[in-house]
C-alpha cells in the first residue's frame, strides 16, 4: 500500500473535486490518496465524490484554513463486478 499527496492548497471549487477523481484513477486498490485543501467547500464536495466512486473518505485534518482527507481507493468501485 501506497500513498500519494495530492496539495490543492488555494485551488477553489470545482477544482478540488476534479483533481481529486483525477488522480484516484491513478492509484492502485488499496492505496492511499491524501488530499490537502483550503477550499471550505471541499468538506461537502470531495465526501460526496468519494461516495459516488465507493471508496472510502475519512476527515485527518479540519480547521478554519484546511481541510486532510485520506482516502482508500477501494476494490471495486460502487457499480462495477
């Protein structure tokens, strides 16, 4: 298991979001995409992407200037058999 730091530091939105599927399309099951933001609407858009891709979202770092998410790609994305 691997895991790839993606820093959208100051990138507003929809940016965030289209990195972020971007780059899971890159990355192995089982591996880890950590995802650096500042944009305060990132903790309603990357969750709700992630929740359409069936992988696995979970909240590292929240304050009022950034937000660390740590997603799990998963096996088989919601969908797909």
């Amino acid at each position: 298991m691997t895991t790839t730091k993606l820093d959208l530091t100051g990138r507003r939105c929809p940016i965030p979001a289209l990195k972020t599927r971007k780059a899971l399309t890159s990355i192995r099951p089982g591996d880890f995409l950590e995802v650096h933001c500042t944009d305060p609407l990132s903790v309603i858009d990357i969750p709700n992407l992630i929740r359409e891709t069936g992988d696995a979202v979970e909240i590292l770092q929240r304050d009022e200037n950034r937000v660390v998410f740590l997603i799990e790609k998963a096996d088989r994305p919601i969908g797909k058999s």
